[in-house]
C-alpha cells in the first residue's frame, strides 16, 4: 500500500458488527465506564498530571521532581525519581501473600514443567544477578540473550534489570549473522545462550550460531549456556560458562540498584525501510509505568487469573506481557516454550485446559493457523475458563475474529484487538474489555493519554472514514526514547515525516464513532506472520548472492502469514532455474534466518523504476497477488506495458 502524496488511502473493508461487553464481564471489570470516563477526561485536561498519578502505581526509591521535560526528540519521563523494574517485577510483592504466588508457569514442549513462585523467581534472579557481576557486567554494559523460551530467559532479563545492564534480547530464529550485527551494534558484552530449544520436536541450534556469530564480534568477552536440550556444544575456555555451574555458588543476596528513571532497561532490533536494524531503546520509569497499567486496564488482570501471552519473548510482545507487564502487576503468566501444533495441532488447547487459562492473548497469523486445523481442535478440550481473548502483530480479518469469538472464545469472551510497536513498548489503541463495544477488525479506541490522528502526507487531519497516515500527537511514557546509537536516524524515522507527531508507519482510517482501522504498514517493511520484515534488509540479503544483480523484494496478500515474501531477482548472467530457486531461498535463510524465508523467488530480466530510480513497488505488489499476469522472465518492456495497461484503466 501506499500513501501517495498527500492523498488519501482508499478504505474498502465495511464492517457493521458491533458486540458491546457482556454485563457480567462489565460488572466485574477493572476499569468500568465511569472510571474510564474520568481517566479520559483527567488525561486530555492534564496530560502530565494524568501520568503522575498513574505513576504512584510503581515502586520508587525516590520520586520524580518533574513528570515530562521536553518533547518527541528528547523526552525525560518522571525525571529525578529512581526505581529498579526488577525491584517492581519481584521484591514489592515479596511482603505481602504473593510471595507464595506463581509468578511463572512454564510447560517445555517436551512436556516437562516448572512453576517458579514470586520468592523462586526473586532468588534465582539476585543469583543471576550476581553470577554477571562475577564476570564483569556493570550498570549501563549491554548484554545480549539469544535464548529459547524457558524461565532462564525471564530470570537473565531481569537480572539485567536488577544491575541496570540493558537487555538485547534477539529471536532464536536469527542466524548467526544477524546476531553478529546486532552484538556488534549494541556493543554487547556478554552473551546468555543454551545450547539449543525444542521446536516442533526438532532440537533448534544456539550455541553453535553465537559460535559463529562470534567469529565477527567486536566486544563480546563471554557466553553463559543454558543446557536445555543436552545437544552437543564446544565450550571456549575462559569464554564460555554453563549456566548451572555458575548458579551452584552463587549468592542470594543482591540489591537492586537504585535506577533514574530514564536508565536504559533495553535495545530490541527491529526491521526499518532501510537496511540496518534500529535498536529501539526503551528506558526504565516510563516502559514500565505503561506496560504496568494497560495490562491491569486492557487484560483485566486480577489475582486469581492465569494469563498466558504466547508471543515469544524474542519480540517485543514478550517483552512487554509476558515478562515486565504481568509481573510489574504480581499476575501468573503463563510460559510456553514449543510450536502450537506438537505434538498435534490441539497442543494450545491442551494446555489452556491443563492450566485453566483465564486470559489468552495471541496473534491474527496464529489464528488462521487455528481455522485452517480445524475446529475439531479446540472442541476436544475444556475451554470454559478462558474470560478474555487477545490479539497483536497485524489487523485481524473480520472473519478470523468471528471464528475466534465463537469457537474460542464461545461468544462468551470480549476479544481485545490490540494495536502497538516495538516503538510505543506498550499497548496504545485497544478495547477495554469492559467499556469498549467491540467491532471485528478494529482496534477500536485509543486509551486514556494516548492521541492519535490520521493525517495527510502534509499533516493535516483528516475527516472520518477517510484513510491516512497514524500518528500520535503527544509523548506518551513507554515511547522509545532514541534508535541506539543514531540519534539522528531516529528522529528522521519517526519525527521528521509529519511535523510535531510521532509517525507510526501505519495507514489506518477513523471512523464516525472514533473507531481505528489500521490497514497496515505504508513503509517498506513487511508484515509477515506478525512480523517486521524490512524489504531492503531482505534484498540487500539477496544480492549478497554472487549470481544476483539486483533484487526487488515485495509483499502479498497471504493466507496463513498474512503477507507472503515474493522476491523479484535479476541475475548477472544466465537464466535461473529451480535449483538457484532454492539456492536463494537458502542463501536468505542463513543470512537473516527461517523467518524470513521467501515464499516466491521470480527471476527477471530488469526491476521497473521510476526516473528517480525507486523500484515501482506497486507495480511489483500487484504482479507478486497475481492481478498482473506476466510471463516467466519479465523485462522492463513487459512491466512497461503494465504500467501504460493501468494508467488507461485507472483514466
Ligand atoms: C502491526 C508488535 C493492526 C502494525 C506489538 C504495527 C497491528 C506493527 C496491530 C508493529 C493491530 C500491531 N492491528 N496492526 N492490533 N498490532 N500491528 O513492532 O503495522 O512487531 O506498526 O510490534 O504491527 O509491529 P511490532
């Protein structure tokens, strides 16, 4: 999709459902409509008084002398006051009955299982904590965790807190280059790894990829692993430590620093329009003030729920509900290391009834997975636990969201759609479950101190129903504060294209009771299976290839992933066949990683560009969805014949 200049986007989908909250679940919730309203109206009179108050919710060692100085560029959130986000996941619920909670719940894909309770989890951190002073980690180093999705990788996150060391926590499905460039970037200098993870009941490799990874690093002293698996793996001497062996001796005694407010809590890389990976960083006070809150107004969290976010903690979704939010909040999440169709497609079903989830908060790409199983699925299981469903990563298709009220949620549970970025850190337009009617395929309505538009390329709003670009108007607390490193490439990102808003990168339309409809990116990143992938990252990936020339990478409308990769590649000589076919799409698979896998390889003579020289993606969308029909081998003269086609059809 694109914006055009200073044109408005053309919205076709209509919906006319609308499901307000069951009155039970309303009668119940944490924020009521009379609460909502109050904190609707005190945040648009009183932004900052707003957030201050909000802010009490938090554990400071020392107050904020100021809640907000300086803008978009250079915000500081409650500076002044200190805090530790450790301190607020774990030792404030210490004193009270929570102690005896469980903090995680984690099934392996295995089956095995642990629950950690909040005093657990509290003193393997401080032992954590302890075992990276030992080996030289100080407040502000960066550390580095490229982990499956087990408690160790809750329990080094926070330990990083605890000491002030911020996290760079990178997806285990990233090869070893993608790694490399992240290490190197952030400075790294310490790796926390495990030798390998279940996926699908394969053993997916770790260790082995930071090996390798290191070959490039330019700081990295060393490596903690986790054995999870009991794969093979080589240890370095004086480089590489087992985890457990580090453990076994260390102390339970570790305070948790006393932090500004604005101390960095973590990088976590995300995929721009242009090559390099932006480390968005998120800073302590605010990141937790808004993961905090919306997880208590939006999930509805109370003391006897189970939640469960199955987001991988690689992603900022994980980051954000399943570790810092639930626990700032003293909840039971739940943690779930494997694939959702192992050992048969039942397997999140099965566990929703073997734990009785209560909440459960998933993603639109998951849930056409769900309705492509089948049915049968969900219906062998006990499902009557569940109170709420969840979604996040892209728009949901209204019918993925009617097949997920009635057979997950069995038009019983308020579905909360959830819109946010690894930029925002926390949730910004979403349905309070017991306020907000709900329409299928709308995030609905920001929440309080949230102000978003829909503009013009220029920056004039636009009227309902009319599609634009998503912005936000003022500074909210969890907004990442810099790209790491590239100051200057942040505020061209994000502050430069409409002046005096945040600019998201999303196309959306308001309509006439001040719903959201965001329609997806206007950038070039694509959104495949819930996440960002950057176009030029994957052509800069293809051209490193000796055959390739040069590549042109687009997105398509796709069943399961929502968007599919289809890659356009000219070759330096030769006509391409099924062999070199594969040969790329494994070439881009080790240097970006499976999920970044490319669902169609075309081969052609030339890319179409403009006379400025950017490649016509449109053209290329259209061609990659199968409106255009072309031969085989395009050249620029077919594409030019497609270019005249539609401009007579358009007029
Ligand atoms: C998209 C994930 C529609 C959007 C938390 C955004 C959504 C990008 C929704 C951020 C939603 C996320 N409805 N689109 N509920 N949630 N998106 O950084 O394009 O991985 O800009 O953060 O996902 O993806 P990210």
């Amino acid at each position: 999709m694109s914006a055009g200049s200073g044109q408005a986007i053309e919205s076709v989908l209509k919906e006319g459902r609308s499901f307000p909250p069951p009155a039970d679940f309303a009668a119940q919730a944490n924020v009521t409509p009379t609460h909502y309203d109050e904190m609707w109206r005190r945040a648009k009179d009183d932004p900052e008084g707003f957030w201050g108050e909000q802010a009490e919710n938090l554990h400071w060692f020392k107050k904020w002398d100021t809640v907000l100085q300086g803008g978009f560029a250079d915000a500081r959130w409650f500076a002044g006051g200190k805090l530790n986000a450790s301190y607020n996941c774990l030792d404030r619920h210490l004193d009270s009955w929570r102690k005896n909670k469980a903090a995680i719940v984690w099934e392996g894909e295995p089956g095995d299982t642990r629950v950690l309770r909040y005093q657990d989890l509290h003193r393997e951190v401080c032992k954590f904590a302890n075992v990276l002073k030992s080996l030289g980690v100080k407040t502000g180093d960066r550390v580095t965790l490229y982990m499956p999705m087990i408690p160790e990788l809750a329990i080094a996150m926070l330990a990083c807190a605890r000491i002030g060391a911020p996290h760079s926590i990178i997806f285990g499905g990233f090869s070893a280059d993608a790694i490399a460039d992240r290490n190197n970037d952030a400075q790294s200098k310490l790796v926390v790894t495990a030798d390998a993870g279940w996926r699908r009941g394969k053993q997916i490799e770790l260790k082995g990829k930071v090996d390798e990874s290191l070959q490039r690093s330019t700081s990295v002293q060393k490596v903690v692993v986790v054995r999870r698996t009991g794969a093979d793996v080589d240890m370095k001497p004086d480089r590489d430590y087992w985890w457990h062996e580090l453990m076994e001796g260390a102390s339970t005694d570790c305070d948790a620093e006393s932090l500004d407010a604005e101390h960095p809590l973590y990088i976590l890389y995300t995929s721009g329009s242009t090559g390099k990976p932006k480390g968005v960083l998120h800073t302590t006070g605010g990141y937790l003030l808004g993961t905090t809150m919306t997880t208590r107004w939006v999930f509805d969290l109370k003391d006897n729920d189970t939640y469960w976010c199955t987001a991988d903690i690689g992603w900022v979704t994980g980051h954000s509900y399943i570790v810092y939010g639930p626990l700032s909040n003293g909840a039971t999440t739940l943690m779930y290391e494997g694939a959702p169709n192992w050992p048969d497609e039942g397997r999140f079903w099965q566990i929703v009834e073997k734990y009785g989830v209560n909440i459960f908060y998933t993603a639109p790409t998951a849930i056409r997975a769900f309705i492509k199983w089948g049915d049968a699925w969900p219906g062998k299981y006990d499902l009557t636990s569940l109170r709420l469903l969840g979604t996040v990563g892209e728009p949901i298709n209204p019918e993925a969201w009617m097949w997920y009220h009635r057979t997950i949620g069995q038009e019983r549970c308020p579905i909360v759609d959830t819109w946010w970025q690894t930029e925002t850190g926390a949730i910004m337009i979403s349905p309070l479950p017991g306020v907000t009617a709900t329409k299928p395929g709308s995030c609905t309505k920001p929440l309080p101190g949230v102000v978003p538009d829909i503009v013009t390329e220029s920056g004039e709003s636009l009227p309902d129903n009319q599609g634009g670009l998503l912005v936000m108007r003022q500074p909210w607390p969890s907004m990442l504060r810099t790209l790491w490193g590239d100051h200057e490439r942040f505020v061209e990102t994000y502050l430069s294209k409409i002046e005096g808003c945040y600019f998201a990168g999303d196309g959306a339309r308001r309509d006439e009771d001040g719903y959201y409809w965001v329609m997806g990116r206007v950038d070039d990143v694509l959104n495949v299976a819930g996440h960002r992938l950057s176009t030029m990252e994957l052509e800069s990936a293809l051209v490193s290839h000796p055959g390739v020339a040069e590549a042109a990478v687009v997105g398509y409308p796709h069943d399961l992933k929502g968007e599919g990769i289809c890659c356009f590649v000219t070759l330096k000589t030769g006509e391409g066949g099924e062999e070199l076919k594969k040969e790329l799409i494994d070439h881009v698979r080790t240097q970006i990683g499976a999920i970044a896998t490319p669902d169609q390889i075309r081969f052609a003579a030339s890319v179409p560009k403009t006379r400025s020289g950017k490649i016509m993606r449109r053209l290329l969308r259209d061609i990659a969805a199968g409106k255009e029909t072309i031969g085989d081998t395009t050249t620029l003269e077919d594409y030019g014949v497609l270019a005249k086609l539609r401009e007579e059809s358009e007029g």
